[in-house]
C-alpha cells in the first residue's frame, strides 16, 4: 500500500512528485504568476502562483525556489513568462517537523552558466543553490557510431559490415547517414541483427549459407 502522503499529493490541486517524469524532473514554460490567496492552517496568505503553458497544475512555490527563479529570470514575475524552468522534486523537504518533500529548481536549457541563487530565510544562516543550463547535451553522431560498432562486435560478435548488409536487406539508410535517433533505434535492433546473422554464416564444408542449405534439401 502507498504511503498517505503520496496520494493526498495526487489530490492536491498544485504541482507535485507525479507531475515530475521518469528522471524526477519536468521542464515548463511559465505562462503567467499571479498573486493569490491561499488557504493554510495558520489562516489565508498572499502567495505567488506559477501558471505553465503545458497541462500541468499550477505551481505554489516557496521563498527558496522564488529566489531561484529571480536569480535567473529577476524580482519581476512578468519576467518570467514565456522562460522555461526544470524542476525536481526533493522528498527530503520538511514543513515543520514533517518530511513531505516539495518541488525545487534545478535550472533551466538555455540558461548558458551556473547561476548561484544566494537563499535568506528567517532564523537560518543563509545559503547557496546552484541553477544549472538543463539543456540536453548534443551527442556526437561519430562518437555514437564508434559505440554502436563497439557494443556489436563486443556484446553480440557482429561487425559493420554485418549491420549494413542486414540494414541493406531492410532498405534502411547506411550507418554513416545516421543520426543520434538513428543510432539508438540501431543499438536496440543488435539482438536482431545478431541471430539475423546466425542465419547468414557460411558452412565450414560447403561454403553455403544455412539458407542456402536449407532451399537445397526442399529441391
């Protein structure tokens, strides 16, 4: 059975654990913040409420990830529409003495440096969050082939000209016309290709190939 906590998070109307993907982050766009009142059990609070151009709940932040959206984006909310934001959920957050987690910033793609977030709250010695560029790093198509090749001949003893036969007889593109997505989609396929393979190896006395001996014995 799931813990409490977990299922009042899914029921709660602000962005939570199950909003972040399989990574345990989410990047949005800030479509506006608006200042709200919000109900709490010290009473109702003005609060700024992050609305995302995405189909995502709306999202209540805190003084310490406020101070990390200014430190990108500045003290000016109307600044931060239209700016994306990666956030991460931290289960280690407490509210008052309770650990219930709550979402934090990482940073955002684009961002281009590290931007140090200087956090001040009451009755606690100040502190640094660092903000990161999130953007996926560019993979080098070459560097992905010289993988694929390594993980074949290593993982599966077939080499290249193995996969491009096998990718002639599929009427796919040669590997060196390939891209990252191309590559990846090959990698999943070298168990295929493998016993594709098997099937393709020349007997040691005839020199035909199992298909080969296969359609003579049907003859």
């Amino acid at each position: 059975m799931p813990s409490w906590k977990t299922m009042y998070e899914r029921n709660s109307q602000w962005l939570g654990s199950d909003d972040m993907g399989d990574d345990g982050t989410v990047t949005l766009t800030v479509a506006r913040v608006e200042e709200a009142r919000v109900e709490s059990d010290t009473g109702t609070k003005r609060r700024p409420i992050v609305h995302f151009r995405e189909n995502v709940r709306p999202w209540q932040p805190c003084i310490t990830t406020c101070e990390c959206m200014a430190a990108m984006y500045g003290d000016d909310t109307d600044g931060w529409s239209a700016k994306p934001v990666t956030l991460w959920w931290d289960p280690s957050v407490k509210f008052g003495r309770d650990t219930v987690g709550g979402v934090r910033v990482r940073g955002a793609p684009g961002l281009g440096r590290t931007v140090t977030a200087r956090i001040s709250l009451p009755k606690k010695r100040p502190f640094d969050v660092k903000l990161h560029d999130t953007k996926p790093a560019q993979v080098d198509p070459s560097a992905a082939r010289a993988k694929l090749l390594e993980a074949a001949e290593s993982k599966h003893n077939i080499d290249k000209a193995t996969i491009e036969a096998w990718l002639a007889e599929q009427g796919a593109k040669d590997i060196a016309a390939m891209t990252v997505d191309d590559l990846r989609g090959l990698f999943r396929a070298l168990p295929d290709i493998a016993a594709w393979a098997a099937q393709q190896t020349p007997d040691s006395a005839t020199g035909w190939t199992v298909e080969e001996v296969s359609d003579a014995d049907r003859e």
